[in-house]
C-alpha cells in the first residue's frame, strides 16, 4: 500500500466524473525538462482534462520540478493534481521471473498502479510516462479511435524499447502473444513496417488511451509476484488480461513515439529506424526466456547493419564538464 500524499489537488468531489483524465508518471528529474517541452506542444483539450501528475519517488529534486509546474497548469485545465508516493527507489532485476520482486522496481511501479486504479473516476483516461515523447496529436488521435467502437477497450501509440547504444536494434512495445493463463509462452513484438490501426495482443503503457472500465479489469486475477510474471511482462501480461475480459486492444502505427533512454551523460532517443520485429520463447528445459530473437523469414538476407539510422543522442554534460538540464522557464 503506497502511503504518499497529495501536494496539489484542485480536483472537486462534484466534478470527478465529468471530462478525462490524462495521468503523467514520473521517476527521474532528469526527464522533466525533455518531457515537458514536448507536452507544451500537445493538442489538448484542456478544459476537459483533469491531468494527474503521479510522483513515485521519494526525490525531493523531482517533486521541486514537478510542482511549480503543476501550479502552472492548475490555471489552465480542469483540475491538476500532484500525488507524490515517497517510495524509495529500486533497482532493475532481469531475469525469466521475478523471484526477487519485491527487491525491484517492478514493486514501485505495481504500487503506483493499484494507487491510480483508486484515483480514476472518470469513463475515459489516458496515460503518458515521463521518458515517452510522443506526436502532438496523440491524445486527440487515439480517443477519436476508442470512442468510436465501444467494444475496443485500449488504444496505444507505438514506442520501442531502450538500451545504452545508439546502434543496438530494439523491439516494439506492441505484441502478439501466446499464453497458457496468464503465463507468456511466446511473445512476438511486431514489425516497425506495419500500416494503420492493428489488433494487438499486448502492449507497453507509455502511451494510450483507455476506457476506465475496461484499464480496471487487467487487475482482476491478476498478481504479477504470484503468477511469477517475466521482469519483460509485467505490463504486457496486464494488458493482454483486458484483452481476457472482452476488450479489443488496438495499435496505431501512425503515430510514433520517442522512448528516453537516460545515463548520467546524455539521453538517447530510440524510434522506428532502430526497431526490429523480434521474439521470445519460454524454454521448458532452461526454465527461463530465449529473448531478443531477431524476426526472419525463410531465404532473407542478414542484415547489412545494426540500424537503420543511430538513435538521436542528447549530451547532459556541459563543456566544462558539468550537468546541463534544459531551463524549465
């Protein structure tokens, strides 16, 4: 149980159904100038949004930028509100399950979501992470899309995954999968070449759309530290639940996101010209996942390159050799 407080909380009892909610997470400070910039840039309705900010450190530099900027906004949408968990932070744990949950930052993030799930009152929602840029039309774009066919239940944008190296190829954050239960046998991140809105199995939650009712049913038989989900699944087995429940999960490969990979030097932008379609397959006799298998059909060629393009690198290193974030003014 999170036991964090609201720092800004305009939202009024009689108002909390009405409009949308549109819920920012946050982790790192680093990533608030970056985020921000972009966010300026959406095409926002924002009258009708009541924007839910989710702090979930215990970092006093993160919630020294986040809130003055929530004070900004509170003049500008619906409501605003600034909920800092002050849970400690946890390291990256791989591996085929999460024997060791409770010890990473799956923890943190599994605690955040039961915590939202109480504060969403609203018939629509839509959520952004804070190392996830994405096209200035996404909001409008993906609930234009699930408002328009009540059986779909969660529209995504398409981002891709990150690591330390502009040349190293990454997945899409969008899957099919087959399961036995709620266990991932085999999951397949599809081609970065695809057209139009797709029917997907699973995906990532960095950038999407949902009916509140439908986000709520993922969490219904769902434990993550007792099913002993994979460290790569904990939002893919979640998603792939709503699908479970009778909701249509969509993908909008027209809009393209951004995913921030963050070092103590310099964030690295990875995009479509650094995805590959790949695999993983749960291997019985090993006991754990082959990841990372790279898609090909009968006869192709091997690749000539890494990538189709470096990622985009941004240096946080001034040339004396200091931190240097972008100006939150």
């Amino acid at each position: 149980m999170v036991k964090g407080k609201f720092l800004i909380n305009t939202l009024k009892k009689s108002d909390e159904k009405n409009g949308i909610t549109l819920i920012i997470t946050f982790s790192r400070r680093a990533l608030v100038p970056f985020f921000f910039a972009a966010f300026e840039n959406m095409q926002l309705p924002k009258k009708e949004i009541h924007l839910l900010i989710y702090d979930n450190t215990e970092d006093e530099p993160l919630r020294k930028g986040l809130e003055p900027l929530a004070r900004k906004y509170a003049l500008q949408f619906r409501s605003v509100r600034l909920f800092k968990s002050y849970l400690k932070g946890k390291g990256s744990i791989s591996g085929s399950g999460n024997e060791q949950f409770s010890c990473s930052k799956l923890q943190n993030i599994w605690s955040m979501w039961l915590s939202l799930r109480r504060m969403i009152k609203t018939e629509f929602m839509f959520v952004l992470e804070d190392d996830t840029i994405c096209p200035p039309n996404a909001f409008k774009r993906l609930l234009k899309i699930l408002q328009r066919n009540s059986r779909v239940g969660f529209v995504t944008a398409i981002e891709t995954g990150r690591n330390p190296y502009p040349w190293q190829p990454v997945r899409l954050g969008v899957h099919k999968v087959r399961m036995q239960g709620l266990k991932v046998l085999e999951r397949h991140s599809l081609s970065p070449f695809l057209k139009g809105v797709v029917p997907i199995d699973a995906s990532g939650v960095y950038c999407f759309a949902a009916r509140t009712k439908a986000y709520l049913s993922g969490f219904e038989g769902y434990d993550p530290k007792k099913l002993r989900v994979p460290f790569f699944g904990l939002d893919n087995v979640f998603t792939y639940n709503i699908k479970q429940h009778g909701w249509q999960l969509l993908a909008d490969f027209s809009l393209w996101c951004s995913h921030l990979q963050l070092s103590t030097s310099r964030i690295i932008a990875f995009s479509k010209d650094q995805a590959v379609e790949q695999y993983d397959l749960w291997v019985p006799k090993l006991h754990n996942y082959a990841q990372g298998i790279e898609a090909k059909k009968k006869g192709q060629r091997a690749r000539r390159y890494q990538v189709r393009k470096f990622a985009p690198t941004f240096s946080l290193i001034d040339d004396e050799g200091e931190p240097e974030l972008p100006s939150l003014s």
